[in-house]
C-alpha cells in the first residue's frame, strides 16, 4: 500500500466543480493584482481569526518581513523567537539586518518556553534588554504556542508580539478566559498560503493580521513599496501583494476550512488509539495536545526512538515522511555569525534528532492509517 506524507489531488476533486468558474472569471476579468477577491479574501480571513485587520501578502515569510518592517523594527535590534521552526521565522528577522535571541522550546508543544523567555530577559544587561524589541513565537505544527504567558511577559517588558502562524491558522487558545484564534492574539499574526499548509492556494500566497487601522494601512502601503498614492512612496517597501487568482482560490477553500482541520483531528484520535492499542507508547509518543488547546494538526508530530531508521523502514514500505526540522536555527551554517553551538538549546535539538511527521491529511482512508501503524509495529516488535 502507498501512503503519501500529502496528497492534494483529492481535497482538488473535491472542490473542482467549484473553483474552476471563480478561476476563469478573474482569468476572463484579465484583473490579477489585488481587486476584489483579494479585499474580499481580507475581511474573510480576518473574521474567521477574530482579528481587525488582514493584509494580503505574497507568502508567509514576506507576511513576517512585512510585520517587522510595519513595527519599524531597525538593524541591531533584537527579537525574541525559537530556533526549532521553519526557516523564514529567523529568517525574516536576519533579512531586516536585527539579530534573533533563540529561546528553547517546551519538549510537549514544541513550541518557545515562556519561562526560558523570562530567563533570558532577566539575565540580559539593562543595554541589552533595551535592544529587545518584539517576540516572535510560532504556533509549530497546529497548536498555539503559550499566548497567555508571552503575552503577559510582552506587556511587562513593552514587547510586540508577531505570531508565526504559518501551519496554524484556525487554531484557538483560551486567553484570560476567552477562547482566541491564532493571529487574533499578538500585534501582528502571519499566514502562509503554501500549498501544504492546512489553508494552500496554487502557488504562494500569506496574509498579515493587524490590530489597528493606522498599522493594516501601513502594511498596504508597504505591499506596494510603500507608495501612499501613486508614485509618492512614504517608505521603502517592496512587492509583497497576494494575487487575485490566489485570492480566489481561498475564497473557494477557505468555507472548507473547518471541516478538513476536523478529518485531521480524527485521524490524528484514529492514530492515537491505534498507537495504545498496538503497545506501541514505549516507543513512541504521539502529539500532546494542552488542555485550553486546539490542534489543527498541520503536520502529526511523533517522537519515535531511533527515528532515522524507522523512517527509512516506513520509506521502504511506501509510507511517505518528513523530518521538521532536522538542523535548528542556531547551527544554521547562514546563522554561524550568531555564534550559535551545539548544546545551546537542548529541547531543540532533542527534537530535532526524534521528530517524525506522519501523513495525516484529511482524505486518508482508515486503512492507510491502520497500514502506517502496522508498519511502525512491524519495526519496533518483529
Ligand atoms: C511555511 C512557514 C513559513 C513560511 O511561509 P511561506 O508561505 O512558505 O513563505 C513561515 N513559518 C513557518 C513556521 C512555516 O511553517
């Protein structure tokens, strides 16, 4: 039996009846840059987060650039992020000439410690704090990182806060007592459109969420190399807009949303269950969810003892995998200028040495499921 990490053909079936007249009326309207799907697009992802704002953005990474540059964040300043995440988070923050601070993650969520974040703000030097201008956490596989406490440590030390919620959009978490979407929580909240995320248009796409007007209107003007009308540009910005054919494409998918994160959590509990039941926990550990957590399982994250071979055993057998991420940040040859070494964030590099992503999309049949964990059994036990 194959059973791909991903495979999009079928959530495409499923909705091409629907999306191929959207597509060839903005294809008939020849109207490709911003336009009415995009603002349309703007107001829907921003309800669906419970944010004031949403701009439109050319990917995720540019959505994170756009946030720093928004926040007028300046070389040498500091922000505070995890070096256990996609590359463009401190990517986005090196392409800006400041200097990311890692900090290690907490070894259930994957996702930046608060605690270690308080560490770290508490052992800097006066001058050095100062330089600290905003922390960047990333909402890692499908699951909110700790917003209540980042948010209480950023009002203390006058922080803005840039949620990367690049594999978690529609992910909620109760904060003070209400629960909050991803991107409704921090100052800024950044959207990937990448074909694999739980949200994918054809192609790249990414959005910004912002909290007040004045800023979403900075971020437009930005997206067109900071132009404030035409030709008279009030900052330096770039081309970083979301096109309007992508923009329909997430019109068409977005009402779906819900409803795939939904077959997601089932196979991720069909997973769960067959993990108990074959004995398999003293070899692996499945994705912990928290308590006041959703989880929307962009990528189902195991732990597996002695993961590189079980990977090629599953490889072998048809089973598609992926290791996120198999080097941190901090020992990023482009990052070495950091000083980062081994050892500096052992949860992290913990992880990175044990993860393991399973196929988890939403059209996967219970068999497939079934076949995965057999062949895990088949490695651990025989
Ligand atoms: C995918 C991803 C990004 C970047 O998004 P692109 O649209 O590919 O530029 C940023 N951060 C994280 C955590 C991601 O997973």
């Amino acid at each position: 039996m194959k059973v791909p990490l991903l495979d999009l053909k079928g959530q495409y079936q499923s909705i091409k009846d629907e999306m191929t007249p959207v597509l060839n009326e903005v294809i008939e309207s020849q109207l490709f840059i911003l336009g009415p799907n995009v603002e349309k697009l703007e107001a829907e992802i921003a309800r669906y987060c419970g944010a004031p704002y949403a701009v439109g953005v050319t990917s995720g990474s540019d959505a994170l650039l756009l946030a720093l540059m928004a926040m007028d964040i300046a070389p040498g300043d500091r922000v505070i992020t995890t070096p256990y995440t996609f590359f463009a988070t401190a990517g986005s923050i090196c392409r800006i000439g400041a200097v990311p601070l890692f900090v290690d993650i907490a070894p259930d969520t994957f996702a930046i410690d608060p605690v270690k974040i308080r560490a770290l703000l508490e052992r800097l030097p006066e001058a050095e704090r100062c330089r600290v201008k905003a922390i960047m956490p990333v909402h890692l596989y499908g699951q909110c990182a700790d917003m209540p406490e980042i948010m209480a440590i950023a009002r203390q030390y006058d922080l803005k806060v840039i949620e990367d919620a690049a594999q978690s959009l529609g992910a909620a978490i109760t904060v003070d007592g209400a629960e909050r979407k991803a991107c409704s929580i921090g100052d800024f909240g950044c959207i990937s459109f990448f074909p694999s995320k739980n949200l994918g248009c054809f192609g790249d796409g990414g959005m910004v969420t912002a909290r007040d007007e004045q800023v979403a209107r900075k971020l437009k003007s930005l997206r067109m190399h900071g132009q404030t009308y035409t030709y008279h540009h009030q900052y330096i910005g770039m081309n970083g807009r979301l096109d309007a054919l992508q923009a329909a494409v997430l019109l068409v998918k977005l009402p779906h949303l819900d409803s795939w994160a939904a077959g997601r959590q089932k196979n991720a509990a069909v997973y769960a269950k067959l993990f108990a039941e074959a004995g398999l926990l003293e070899y692996i550990t499945p994705p912990v969810k928290r308590a006041g957590r959703s989880h929307v399982y962009n990528q189902f994250i195991i732990r597996a003892n002695n993961r590189d071979a079980l990977k090629e055993h599953l490889d072998r057998n048809g089973i598609g995998t992926a290791v996120y991420y198999p080097l941190c940040l901090h020992l990023q040859d482009c990052f070495s200028f950091l000083g980062g070494k081994q050892g500096d964030y052992p949860e992290a590099e913990k992880a990175s040495q044990e993860t393991l992503a399973l196929p988890v999309f939403p059209e996967l049949k219970r068999e497939q499921i079934e076949y995965v964990v057999e062949q895990i059994e088949v490695f651990y036990k025989k």
